[in-house]
C-alpha cells in the first residue's frame, strides 16, 4: 500500500512538474508533430491511402517515446541538478521506487503528444483513424504507455552515471521509431533488424493500438507489453541497487 | 589586427569554452549517430511510402542535420555567455562587435559541415549510394554555403538567447520547420503554394537542390544560381542577426537586463 501511494503521488508529482516544463511538454509535444507532417506529406504523395492510415497510428505512438527518451535519460541528471539526488537516496524508500514514477510520467505526457498527432492528422491532413475495437484500444493505449514507462525507467538507471544521459536517451529516438514499426512496416527492414524489435515493447504497444485500430486480436500485443514492462521493471530494480552501491563506492552521486 | 585576432582566436576560444557539445559523450549521439539514424529513418519512409529514391533523402537530411550545430551552437555561442554570467565582462570590452560576433559563427559553420559531409559519406556507403568522387568538392561547396546560411538564421537565434531562456525549445522548434520547408525529405514543389513561398526564403532549401543535382551529374555551373540564392540568403540572414544583437545589447544595457537569465 505504501508502495502504491509513493508511485502515485511520485507519478503525480514529476507529470505536474513537467507539464509546466517547456521543454518536457511543449517541444515533447511539437517534436512529433514536425515529423508527422512530412510522413504525412510522403504517404499523401506515395498515393496510399491506407499506408496514411498507417502512418497516422504511428506518428500518434511516436510521441510517448520522444516524450520519455530525453526526460528519462536525463531523470538522475536533474535530480542531481536540483540538488535533491542524495536526499532521495538516503530515503528509507528503495530508490526504485523514486524513479519508477518519474519513467512513467515522462510517458504519460506522450499522451498529450498522441492526442495533439491525432488531431493534427484530423483536421490538417484529414486522416480519420478507425477504432474497431474500442475496448480493446482503451486497453492498448495504456498498455504501451505503461510499457513505453518501465523502458524509460530502465534507460533512466541504465544512464544514471552518465553526465550527458539526455543526449544518449536523445540518440535512441529515431533508432526506436525506426525499428519499432511505427512508421516503416518491420518486413521493410533488414532480416536482422525484427528481433531486436521483438524485445522492445514500443512494437508490441504498437502492434497492440493497430490492432485494436484495424479490428484485429490484439491481445496478444497487449500481453507482451505487460510482459516486456515487467521484465524492465525487474532489470531496473536490480541495475539501480548496482548503480547505487557503484556511485556510493566511488563517492561519485552527485558529480555532475 | 587586433580585429582580426578577436575574429579568429576570440571565435574559436568563445567556441571551444561555451559549446559543451564538443564533449565525445554529446558530440557522438547528437552529431554522429543521430544524423545517421535520421537519414536512415526518411529512406525506409520513403521506401514505405514509395516516393523518391534513397539518394534524395540520404542528400536531403545529411544537409538539413547541419542545422543542428548551426541552430544551437550559435545560440550558445553567444546567449551561452549569459549563463556563464560573462556577458557583462564582454559588452563593456571595446572589442569590435562584428568581429566579436560573427568570429564565433567560423567554427560554427565548419562544425556543420563535418556534420553534414560525414553523415552523407557514411549513410551513402550503408545504402550502397554512388555520388561520382569527382562531384564531392562542388557537393561540399554546396555544404558549406548552407551551413553559413543556417548559421546567420542561428545569429538570429543568438540575439532571441539574448532575451528569452527557452532557446534549447526556439532552436528544436526551428529545426522542425526546417525539417518540413526546406524540402528535405518532400520536394518543394510537391509542398502547398504557400509553404513553397517560405521554403525559397530560407536556409538550405536552394543548397539542398543544388547537392541533389551535383550528385545527379550536373556540373557547378549548373547550380550556380542555386549556390548563389542560398548565399544571398546567408548574408540576409546574417545582417538581420548582427544586427538583432545589437538591438538585444543596446535594449539590455537601457533595460539593465545583461545578465538575467
């Protein structure tokens, strides 16, 4: 119970606190939107309608990975920067359980970002993206972003000795929107690309809205993103204890 | 002389001190593999999508990456000394204010096109793209004028750092646009009549169409009049910036607003 309170307030507390970040909410937001536009004008030359359909999902997705790559690789950086990094450490609360929330945050203002795509596509390019399966969709949509969440928590520990993590969280934005098919089918990418796609849960999230869009199953989608999130979630429990002891080693927490 | 020595050695020292980008930790992600995974990203678009060859978008976003270092390292380079809380110390120098600033656009320019050049050298040998060698030196002219280009659009940016904080938002922002008008990864022509009226008045649009027709075969001759729009561009852009940070220096002092950042 107290668990669950700290990740709400936690979670409550770092979206309120980038929502009124410029930076984390207003470009978070535009970001997408720029390259939305120019896959919307590409597939509008391309001549298929349906692969405008395609994109339109895509560019939607596209935004909660910009939204938490940048803000969760540079989590630690910021908390060094206010000064609060060693406070939060030194809580009786595991540190995990700190970050945790501020991974899924960063995620949850994708929503913003998913929304403004969505209707950008609507009523400057005239996309209208089906929803056959509503329920299913209402499940999808927070499935990928919890999913989209526990891997920005995971980059977020991963990155948390790095100086400069926000730009190592800035390079994986176009890898992820590339190979995780939220633009380019995967069957476009070279045979070794796909498995790497397979273990990234923005292509299940992905998989999953598509579905749900097209009238599809997607509920396997669905399951692999609960699956992937826990696993990152497992991953970034065990990789903040090594952080943590590592910096409390070296006496490097809070050198930024 | 001494105007001179503040051009070159000032720019280069302000550069190298207030750019943190140089760090190999920023430099690589941001300035190396970055660009690369951008162009990559249009190809497979455009694949998708099947428009256009690899060679058009490999062309047209190792060009338009160049923005990146133009935009932010000539906000920095100026509005950088806010934060440094140096900027005082500067504008009470009796130093040359046109050899103050536009020395630091040097680096800046030549910053862009290592960008641009590796970025299109490397994509190009991923996808297997053939540029004919002996079209490189007029390609990398054409780099070059873009970058100079870009960067007077990035002194405009700088004289804005003078006065608002945001400038990482202004430059993301800038980006984007470019990335949607210049005809990067659409062709201008295939653009609304409107966006192609603002896509013949700024940075890199004439540069990305000149590269494209030397990697096409045409000769430098050819694009002249493209390198030369694109220049012209340039110089407007950056007297418009020059001068906008003058505007900024003069509004500060009467404002007692240097330093506030």
């Amino acid at each position: 119970m107290r668990i669950a309170r700290l990740l709400g307030i936690g979670w409550l507390f770092q979206f309120k606190q980038m929502s009124r970040s410029s930076f984390d909410s207003f470009l978070a937001i535009c970001w997408p939107i720029f390259f939305a536009t120019v896959a919307f004008f590409m597939f509008r030359q391309g001549g298929k309608p349906d692969a405008l359909i395609y994109a339109g999902l895509g560019a939607a997705v596209m935004g909660i990975w910009t939204a938490t790559s940048v803000a969760a690789g540079s989590a630690l950086q910021r908390e060094r920067w206010h000064g609060t990094l060693e406070l939060l450490v030194a809580a009786p609360t595991h540190f995990s359980v700190v970050l945790l929330p501020i991974g899924l945050a960063t995620a949850s203002i994708g929503v913003y970002c998913m929304i403004a795509t969505i209707l950008w596509g609507r009523f400057v390019f005239g996309i209208d993206l089906p929803v056959d399966e509503p329920l299913s969709m209402a499940l999808a949509i927070p499935a990928t972003l919890l999913s989209i969440g526990a891997l920005g928590f995971l980059i977020a520990v991963a990155f948390a000795r790095f100086r400069y993590a926000w730009a190592i969280g800035s390079m994986t934005e176009y890898p992820i929107w590339l190979i995780c098919g939220f633009l380019v089918p995967l069957t476009l990418l070279p045979n070794w690309v796909p498995p790497i796609s397979w273990v990234l849960a923005p292509t299940w999230g992905m998989n999953a809205i598509r579905e749900s869009s097209t009238g599809g199953t997607p509920l396997p989608d669905i399951a692999m993103c609960f699956a992937l999130g826990s696993v990152y979630v497992f991953l970034g429990v065990i990789g903040t204890e090594a952080v943590l002891r590592a910096a409390r080693a070296k006496a490097s927490l809070s050198l930024t | 002389m001494t105007s001179l020595r503040i051009f070159f050695i000032g720019g280069l020292m302000a550069y190298r001190g207030l750019i943190n980008w140089l760090s190999p930790w920023i430099f690589i992600p941001t300035l190396v593999v970055a660009p690369i995974f951008q162009i990559l990203l249009f190809v497979f678009i455009g694949r998708s999508a099947g428009v256009e060859s690899d060679k058009f978008f490999v062309i047209g976003n190792a060009v338009q990456y160049a923005s990146i270092p133009c935009l932010f390292s000539m906000t920095n380079a100026i509005s950088g000394e806010r934060y440094q809380q140096t900027l005082a110390y500067l504008l009470v120098s009796p130093a040359g204010r046109l050899s103050l600033f536009l020395g630091r656009a040097v680096p800046v320019v030549v910053n862009a096109m290592f960008v641009a050049a590796f970025s299109l050298v490397v994509t190009s040998l991923i996808l297997g793209i053939s540029i004919p060698p002996t079209t490189w030196p007029a390609i990398a002219l054409a780099i070059a004028v873009s970058a100079f280009a870009c960067t007077g659009l990035g002194l405009i940016c700088a004289a804005i750092g003078l006065r608002v904080r945001e400038t990482a938002v202004l430059n993301n922002v800038l980006f984007g646009l470019l990335l949607i008008f210049t005809g990067a990864n659409v062709a201008v022509t295939e653009l609304p009549e409107w966006m192609q009226w603002i896509s013949n008045r700024i940075p890199l649009t004439h540069g990305i169409q000149a590269a494209r027709q030397l990697a096409d075969g045409a000769s430098l001759a050819d694009v002249s009049g493209l390198i030369a729009t694109e220049f012209a561009i340039g110089i407007v852009y950056t007297v418009v910036g020059y001068q906008a940070i003058r505007l900024m220096e003069r509004e500060s002092r009467k404002r007692a607003s240097v330093q506030v950042a």
